[in-house]
C-alpha cells in the first residue's frame, strides 16, 4: 500500500477521521488511509507519546471528546 500523505499528515488525518466516525477498526482506518494496519499501530503508537489519548479496545479506536486538532 502507498500513501500519498507524509507521516504527520497522515497523523493528522488518523486523529480527523476518528472523530469524525467517532469508533474505527484499525482495517477501517487503514482502508481510509490507504495503508497498512501495522503503519496505522505504529501511528497510534507515535501519537500516544505526543500526548494524544487514544482509547484502544479490541473492537474499535477512539478519542476523547476534549481532544482537537
């Protein structure tokens, strides 16, 4: 899979599309962002030490509704 964005758009676009669905698959957000699932838990991974509180479940990806981008 290759993706057009640069990782901190790509990032950036992750946090966007999560709040916009509110709960995603890791699949869900590799399928919008045209990558793999494991550039999507690396990403999380990144942002998760920027700061940025992703809850993580087995089924689904969310963010609190304090955060914005």
């Amino acid at each position: 899979m290759v993706s057009n964005l640069n990782k901190a758009e790509r990032q950036n676009q992750l946090i966007h599309v999560i709040q916009q669905n509110r709960k995603m698959t890791a699949s869900e957000l590799a399928t919008a962002l045209n990558v793999s699932k494991r550039t999507i838990s690396r990403d999380i991974a990144e942002l998760e030490e920027q700061g940025v509180r992703i809850s993580v479940s087995y089924t689904h990806l969310t963010l609190p509704t304090i955060y914005s981008v």
